[in-house]
C-alpha cells in the first residue's frame, strides 16, 4: 500500500498554538508538497517522473497554491476596503502561464521594463491594468512605456519632461523614498538614504506641480520600500508616512489622488516552522491607517489603495528539483548537484537561506551535514551550507524550496550553461510551460565575423 503523509506534520506546539491567519495550521504553508513511500510529490506528481520526463535542473510550481496566495492577500484587504486593487510583480517570476494565472485571478500587473510590459500584454493584461515602474530609464523605454497604454511610474521628477516630449499620459504616478525601508536583507531595502530609487518629498511636490499643469487627469502616488517584510508594525508605520507624504502634496496642490501603491515587500518565511506574514493583520492594520489618513485629509478623494506583491504569490509555491551529480569528501563534504548559482542566484548574492529536501529520500536518516553545491567554477555556488541530509547517491533528487519567487527570474547562463525547463502543475498534471534551453541555444544569435577567422 501507498502511505502518503504530509510532509510536515504539524509541529508539538508548546504556549500559544501558533497559527496562520486562515487557521490553517503552521504546516500547511507546504500542504501541495507530500511524501509518498519516501518520495516527494508536487501537487501529486512524483518528483522521480518530473525529473525522467522533463529534466533536471527544473523549476516545478504549483498553480493551486499560487491561487491560494492570491486570493489569500487580495481578500484580505479587499475585504476591508472596496476600493483596493493588487498588481502582480512580474519581476518575481515571469513565466507566461504564471502570468496569465495570475490575471485571471483578477491581478493587474506591475511591470519593471519594455520586457515585462509585452509579456503581460501578450497573455491579456489590458494596458490599464498595468502599471510601468521603471528606473533610470532611456527616452525609448519611457516612449515604449506610453505608447503601450500602460500606468507609468516615474522614479524622478526630471523624468517627466522626457515623457511629455512623446505624449501626455491620461495617468501617472511617481516612486517616493519615504525615507526608510526594510527588507530580509540589505540588498532588497529599497527606500531610505542609501537607496538608488524614489524621491524625496520636496522633490515630489516640484514634480506633481508640473504634473497637474501638463494637465495630467489622473495622479497617483506610489513606494517600494523593501522585499521580504516578515514584521506586521512596519505596514502600519510605512503606510503612514507614504500616505502623510501623499496629503501633504494633495493638500499644497490641491488635486484629489487616483491611487496610493504601497509596492510589493511581503515576506514569506524561508525556513520551516518560522511564522508566515499574518496578512489579515497587516491587511487591516494598513488598511485602518489608511483610511484615517483619507479622513483626515478633506480634498483628497477617493485614491484606490494599491499594492503590488511578487513573492508572497509565487515564492513558497514553486522548487527547483536537481539531481545529485557527485558527491565529494574533502575538508568538507559536499553534495554536488545540477543546479548552481546560475540556476538559482539568491544564496550566492544575498546569502539567501533555502530549504533543500532529499527529495527521493525523504524517510532516510539525515545522518551526515554537507554544502550542497552546483556545477559553477565560483566558491560563492552554494544552495545550502551544512545541511543535515541523508547520505546521498549520484541520481538522487534534491528539491529547494521557496524557488518560485527570483528564482528562474534571475537565472543566467552563467559557465555556458543552458537555462533550465518550467513546469507548472495544474490540477495533478504537470505542464511545460518554458522549454529547457539546448547547447545549441548558446552558438545561437552569434555571427563570428570572418575577420576573427
Ligand atoms: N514593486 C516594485 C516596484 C518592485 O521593485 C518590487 C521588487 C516589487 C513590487 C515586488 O516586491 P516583492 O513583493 O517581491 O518583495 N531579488 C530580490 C528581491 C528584490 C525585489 C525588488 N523589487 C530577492 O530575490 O529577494
């Protein structure tokens, strides 16, 4: 008989039961990822058949827990205010069918360049829906941006004179520094005095004024003020400043506000049994102090309350499987393996901490430590540091979890090496939606002039 069980019972609570805010318990952040005879299972499909048919290295996601995070945030907040609306961050992770899941959910789209904004339109985001936040951009992108009828989001107020060269836009916003940040790790603080984006208020009051006299029909303003954001009192704190910042500029102007974005930063928790985001609470904590603002601000309208998250919808509903390719006993051991820094960058460049699971030995006894390594000639390629694992065999399957966010996203071809295959799995079934890269791919696009020859 199979024996399937989850992979994570649920863990002997001592004090207060810990929950997460559906009441499910803290356990089931990985409920579509289960255990059968010893062998990990993706939303029921055997790890061992995704790797014989499709490959390793392979990114697997799950297209129910990636409905299941949506819905979880947008009815959140929706719940408490109707008129609120949630852009997808595409950056995080922009597969096509990742996209157009997440559209039908009902997300709009935030899109970082002219790339994402044809990739959103290209499975139906319609332009209005998307909202362009770009920085440090060229006079091609801003006019690739206009022409594309997307929401523009400019990072400075200088900005706005280049764009009205090509047009004026019926909508826009500018990105604000409210003047501090927070992020899991100093490389994704994207507000406060060391950031590269955003501006200042003053700054900001110059740029709305020239904004309101190019005749400018609907403003908005908008932040991102960090990435990975476990803590509930910073919602509140930011949502206050970025929105005193937004009256005091609505005020001296007098416009009334289309929208405030408060960006993306919602954190999920990268190592098991550590507390996910409680988003009913940040929903409502933001979403008071919010309207309190709105209250106090007479002349400010009605702005739609905007949020643009990335990770919290992708990130925990998506692995990357690898296989072991050699294993090696020196002054340490290593668990070699065919997916590197090249195929997932956050270790190398954050120092990023990812759970990897023995994914073919789930019941074996960890009994050795090891760093799990790729093929990658840095020593910066390492998935995991002293990881307790079972002792393992060239072949055997390792699966690291939380790979859906950044992950293929900011895959490189690093060492030559061909970007790997997705799969999304919908219902049971397991769908290639992004090919695997061949060698050939690679001498692809290169013209070597005769002259070298
Ligand atoms: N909106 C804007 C304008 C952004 O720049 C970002 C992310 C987001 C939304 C989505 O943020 P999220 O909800 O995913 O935190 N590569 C890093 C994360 C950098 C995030 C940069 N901007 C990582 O792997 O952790």
């Amino acid at each position: 008989m199979v024996r399937t069980t989850r992979l994570y019972p649920r863990p002997k609570l001592t004090g207060t039961p810990r929950k997460t805010d559906g009441g499910i318990p803290l356990a089931g952040i990985y409920d579509y990822l289960e255990d059968k005879d010893g062998i990990l299972t993706v939303d029921g499909v055997s790890s061992v058949e995704l790797a014989s048919r499709f490959g390793t290295p392979l990114y697997v996601y799950s297209a129910r827990r990636i409905r299941d995070n949506y819905r979880r945030i947008h009815d959140a907040f929706a719940a408490r205010r109707e008129n609120f609306r949630a852009n997808y961050a595409v950056k995080a992770n922009n597969n096509l069918s990742v996209l157009d899941l997440l559209r039908q959910e009902g997300a709009g789209a935030d899109c970082a360049g002219p790339g994402e904004i044809r990739m959103a339109r290209s499975v139906g985001f319609p332009p209005d829906r998307i909202l362009y936040s770009g920085n440090y951009n060229s006079d091609e992108e801003l006019r690739y941006g206009l022409e594309s009828g997307a929401v523009i989001n400019l990072d400075d107020g200088p900005l706005l004179e280049r764009l009205l060269k090509f047009g004026t836009p019926e909508a826009l916003c500018f990105r604000i520094n409210p003047g501090f940040g927070k992020g899991a790790y100093p490389g994704v603080v994207t507000a406060g005095p060391d950031a590269k984006f955003g501006m200042r208020e003053r700054e900001a009051l110059k740029a709305y004024r020239r904004a309101k006299e190019a005749g400018i029909e609907r403003l908005g303003v908008h932040m991102m003020a960090g990435s990975n954001v476990l803590e509930t009192p910073y919602w509140a704190a930011i949502t206050d400043r970025l929105t005193g910042i937004a009256a005091r500029i609505a005020k001296a102007l007098r416009i009334e506000l289309d929208f405030i974005d408060l960006g993306g930063g919602f954190g999920v928790p990268s190592k098991i049994g550590e507390t996910p985001l409680p988003i009913q609470d940040v929903a409502k904590k933001v979403v008071d102090a919010y309207e309190r603002r709105l209250a106090s601000t007479p002349g400010i309208g009605d702005p739609t309350l905007m949020i643009e998250p990335g990770r919290y919808l992708v990130s925990d509903a998506g692995i990357l499987l690898a296989s072991v390719t050699h294993v090696k006993t020196s002054a340490k051991r290593f668990v070699g393996c065919d997916a590197g820094m090249n195929t997932l960058l956050r270790p190398a460049l954050y120092g990023a901490y990812h759970e990897i699971l023995p994914a073919t030995k789930l019941r074996a006894r960890r009994s050795v430590r090891a760093n799990v390594t790729g093929p990658i000639c840095e020593n910066t390629d390492m998935l995991g540091k002293d990881r307790r694992l079972p002792r393992l065999e060239v072949g055997d399957l390792l699966a690291v979890l939380n790979a859906g966010a950044y992950g293929y996203a900011m895959a490189s071809r690093f060492n030559s090496r061909p970007m790997p295959a997705e799969v999304l799995v919908v219902d049971g079934e397991a769908h290639l939606v992004r090919e695997r890269e061949t060698l050939d791919d690679l001498v692809r696009g290169e013209p070597v002039p005769s002259a070298v020859a």
